[in-house]
C-alpha cells in the first residue's frame, strides 16, 4: 500500500542528502568539526604519482584487509584505501557517491514510496584493480558474503538487518528489499562497513574457508590505490606488551577512474610502536606523513601536541571510552567449558545497587583530564549526531564516593576486618560462604587506558572494592579470532574497557549492540554484539520499534530512551568522548576527517604542499 500524502511529507530525511532529519526535519545543523590546527593551503603540483612517496604509521598494527571479516578502525582504515562503498557520508553528515552514480531520493524513484526497498544506480567507469569491470553483481556478492552463515566471523553483519534481498537488476542497477519499512535504507553498503568486494575474487571463499582468502591480505578494489605487499615483519615485546610490526605498500590503481589520481607514487604504511612513538615520528621527527589514533596523555606529554614538522587534527565524534559490567560470572564454567556463561548470573552485578556504586566511584573529571582538549567527560554511549543525545543523563551518576559506599552497604557489602592486600585491611564481604567484592578489569595496551585503569582502581580501592587489573595487546584484546579468549568478545573478566560507538549518523546498527539476540557466548562464536550479555524485553521493544518508525522526531525519542535505559541500568558507564585525534604534516593537504568513515577515506584527494 502507498503511504498516504502526509506520511511521504514525514519522510523527509530520505530526500536528498539525507541528514536523518538533523536539518530538514529537527532545524539543527550538524555543526563542522574542530580541529586544533589549519590544514596548509599550498596548491601542489598535479598528476598521478607526482607527490613520491606518502608514510603513514597505525602504531596498533593492522592485520586484516578484508573489511568484512576485521573488527576496528586499525584494519578497516587501511582496507579503505583499495575499498569503496556504494556512498559515504561527509563530516557535516552529507550523503555523498562514491561507486554510487547518485543518492536514492523519492524524488528520482530510488526509494520506493512505500519505504521498503531502495534502487542504486551506479557508476559506470569503475573497474577493478585487476581490470576487471565492477557490477551490480559485485554489490550482491557483497551482501551474499556478509549474510552467509558459513562464513565464520563476518563482523559487518548488523549494517544489514531487516534486509530481504539484494539483487542485480542489470550491470549498473542494485536493488535492497527490506523485510518491513526501513528508516535508515542508506546504512547497507554505506561508509566504513559498506565496502564491496569482488566476486570474481571472493566467490570460491564465501564459506567456512573465507579466512584463507589470498585477498584477505591483498586485496583487489576499485579504489585509488592497490596492495603490492602485506605481510607481518617481526614481532616483538616492548616491556610486558605483545608489538606486532608489519608495512602494507601500496601503488597506483591502473584503473582508477579519476586519470589524474592518486596523487602519490606509492604509500607505505606501517604498523607497530607505540602511541609516543607515533605522535613523534609525525609532529617532531617529520619521519612519517600520517599517524593515526594518537590517544597521548597531554599532562605528561604537553610537547607532543605540537611540532616543527607535524600538526594535530581533532575532531569530535561518537565514540566515547566506556566500562562494560559482565552480567555473567566469568570464574564459573559449564560442562562443556564455556564460561561467562547465562547459566551463571554475575555474583553481584546482578544487584542493581552494586552497578549504581560503580558508576558513582567513577571520577570522570580525572580521566577526562588526561586527554586534554581531546576528551570530554561523558555520561551517554550515544553521543551524535547532536540531536540524539540525551539531556536526561548529565546528574544521574555524579562522582560522589560516599554515596557508592552507602550503596554498597545497602547491597549487604558490609567492610570487614579480615586479611587481605589493602593497606588498611579493609575489603568488603557478603554472603555466606563469604564472597570479596572483588574485581578484574581488562583493556587494550596504551598508556592513557593503563592510566585510566589506575585512576579508577583508586577510588574503588577508597570504598574497599579490591581491583585486579590486566591488559592485552591491541592485536590479541580487539581479535576477532574465537580461538584467542584473551579479547573484549569473550569478556572473561568482570570489567572491560574499550572505545567504540556509531559509525553512521544513522545510530540505529549501533544500538542493536544491546538486544538479547546479540549476546556474545559459545553458541556464535562470541561474535555477538551485546559483550555484557544484558537482556531486556523492554529495550528490545524500543529498539524494534525503530527499525520501522519513519517519523524522524519519534524516532529520536526512541533512541535517546535506549540510552537511557542503558544508563540508568548500569549496563555500560560511559567514561570520556574521545576526539579522534590524528597527527598531519604540515606538508600534506587534503585529508578530511569524518567521523563516518575511515581515517583513509578520501586518500585519493591528498596531496603534497609545494615548498
């Protein structure tokens, strides 16, 4: 049936360049990034290949270059630079094309009156970069991969719920039923988790042998630029942390539809170090062109912010560090050796009480601190764009230790005069065999997380909750691999620490984290979103609820009553809004941001200053 007149009027954020009703329906603009430092405005020389040699540095190295079989920003980055989705969407929240030859709207018919299915035109000058034309068959290739169960551990899956088929209507026509009326169409085959693979490459892998895929490593795209080399160099320990060193080489797409670029020869990224290191190599060394991540503590390292040959961007996005609270015991296992099990609820983070003492004992002031005019204390895990995030939150878990205590001895928490490792002797028991309140908090290996991790296991350690404290490298904890139990999926720990958030200004894959279905256990592998293995009926009903709400005002209001609910559960205390911070030099121009897509996104448009 036809939506009625005043319904299409109400779907206003599909027109266009769909801003999700952050203009056209809210009258709040995205507004533009910060940045700490002007990009130079030096016109270079043009031409492909005129500008040498590009260095880039990931000091978490990367490992993957299938961005459907990768996890985080440390392999979908430099998979970005041979990569490309259908459409990406720009800093200001502006749907742009890129393999798309132009953006759906009612209005040219690519979405569909009824909000069920969209059409794509695309481009067709694109090949790949084997010569290889690319298709509307590649884009349903593309969904047949990430959609097939027997392909173990593809992570980009959530982009593509509610979606009933993907099929070529021709070479250059794709279209996307949904199973129901679909608000955020544009999420599948968009941005950073929308990239398409070939299927003349992918095909006799789209199984359980998807992980031996040669292309996996070097990988074949229509981007600006194609592998010539990847493979690891060396590993070794700096202190008690795993380093993992490996350089990607990249050179010119032969077949790269714009004639004129890339700019650059040859790009040679490397990966491995540390995130001092990094910082110096590209703001004071002048070694490297790029590096990303640069998470510095800026109290104890205030020279890295600036350098002679290198300057910091900063823009705000939507992740944000947070501490999950493991809903299961993961000290206890079942019989066939699973643990963090639902057959064990958590000894005491099933009580409410004791969640709510957390996230008082949280000094978030303290951690913020750390990353200077990089981090903001943050109390929601959906942070933007602006319009979602909830006003509701700013008061609920204030700072306030003795509060935390009074909680804790509410819960039955009581301080004990027994032998233990505080100075004082004091830790807190309950139950009967008695149990310590005490913890285990994992995270990734960076200075500023291992700070962190002291900051909060002093003031928990001033309520007399004993805390234990680990960390993994960035290689191991963020693995995708269900092989490896040292990582954020199989939570064997009571906390965890990690940064993530939305990649599209369309929150609603990211909020599909919580849902029941998504818990990580044994039966999927741990590929399940929800790490904290919460479940509640009434979040599920919200979250459902917008997967068809196509009034975007309402929809808005599910979402931030999402987050509430997460909040006021003590489900995930959020921790700090963290700019993503990425180290220029000041010879380098073009690179544009976007907390949308990969660092690496619009690659094909940098250039080198002329002197």
């Amino acid at each position: 049936m036809m939506l009625k007149t005043n319904t299409i009027l109400r779907f206003c954020f599909v027109i266009g360049s769909l801003l999700w009703g952050l203009t056209a329906c809210a009258g709040e603009p995205l507004s533009p990034a910060p940045t700490l430092a002007p990009t130079p405005t030096t016109a270079p020389p043009t031409g492909r290949g005129a500008g040498g040699v590009l260095r880039i540095l990931f000091w978490q190295a990367p490992t993957i270059l299938n961005p459907h079989l990768a996890s985080s920003q440390k392999d979908w980055a430099p998979a970005r630079v041979t990569y490309e989705p259908l459409a990406s969407f720009d800093k200001d929240g502006n749907l742009i094309p890129i393999l798309a030859a132009e953006i759906p709207s009612l209005q040219n018919g690519g979405v569909a009156p009824d909000g069920k299915s969209v059409t794509w035109k695309l481009r067709s000058d694109v090949k790949w970069s084997d010569g290889m034309p690319f298709s509307a068959a590649d884009v349903e290739f593309t969904y047949d991969f990430i959609a097939n169960h027997d392909v173990n551990g593809a992570t980009t899956f959530t982009n593509y719920q509610g979606i009933e088929s993907v099929k070529a209507q021709d070479d250059l026509t794709v279209r996307i039923d949904f199973q129901a009326v679909n608000p955020a169409w544009a999420v599948p085959f968009v941005g950073v988790q929308g990239m398409i693979i070939p299927r003349h490459v992918f095909e006799p892998y789209n199984g359980a042998n998807a992980a031996d895929a040669p292309a996996n490593l070097l990988p074949v795209g229509t981007g600006p630029y194609r592998v010539v080399r990847f493979k690891p160099e060396e590993v070794l320990f700096l202190g008690n942390t795993l380093v993992e060193t490996n350089k990607i080489i990249y050179e010119p797409n032969p077949y790269f539809r714009e004639p004129d670029k890339p700019y650059f020869s040859r790009i040679e990224l490397k990966g491995g170090g540390t995130v001092n290191e990094a910082a110096r190599a590209v703001l004071q060394a002048g070694d490297v062109d790029y590096a990303a991540n640069l998470q510095i503590n800026f109290q104890e390292q205030p020279g890295l912010a600036s350098g002679s040959k290198g300057q910091l961007l900063a823009p705000f996005g939507a992740f944000v560090e947070r501490i999950l609270l493991n809903r299961t015991d993961p000290n206890r296992e079942t019989a066939d050796g699973e643990r963090s099990s639902l057959q064990f609820p958590h000894p005491f983070f099933s009580d409410l009480r004791v969640r709510q003492a957390f996230a008082h004992a949280i000094d978030r002031a303290a951690i913020a601190s750390l990353y200077g005019p990089t981090g903001q204390p943050a109390t929601n895990i959906l942070v933007s764009p602006p319009p979602f995030e909830s006003p509701n939150t700013a008061n609920q878990y204030p700072f306030d230790l003795a509060k935390a205590a009074r909680l804790l001895d509410e819960a039955g928490w009581r301080d004990t005069n027994r032998d233990s490792i505080r100075d004082n002797g004091m830790i807190r028991q309950a139950g009967e065999p008695l149990i310590t309140l005490r913890v285990l908090m994992q995270t990734a290996a960076s200075p500023i997380r291992q700070q962190t991790q002291e900051i909060i296991k002093g003031t928990l350690n001033s309520i007399q909750v004993d805390v234990q404290l680990t960390f993994f490298d960035s290689i191991t904890f963020f693995s995708s691999d269900p092989a490896i139990t040292n990582t954020r999926h199989h939570f064997y720990a009571d906390l965890e620490m990690y940064s993530t958030g939305n990649r599209s200004p369309d929150p609603g894959a990211y909020m599909r984290t919580w849902i029941c279905s998504e818990i990580a256990q044994k039966a999927n592998s741990w590929k399940g979103l929800n790490k904290e293995r919460w479940c509640d009926p009434a979040y599920d009903a919200l979250y459902q609820a917008s997967t068809t709400e196509i009034d975007p005002a309402r929809r808005r209001r599910l979402f931030i009553e999402m987050n509430d609910k997460l909040i006021a559960d003590g489900v995930v205390i959020p921790l700090v809004r963290q700019a993503d911070i990425s180290g220029v030099s000041n010879t380098l121009v073009g690179v544009d941001l976007s907390p949308w897509d990969a660092d690496l996104w619009n690659i094909k448009d940098w250039k080198r200053s002329t002197p």
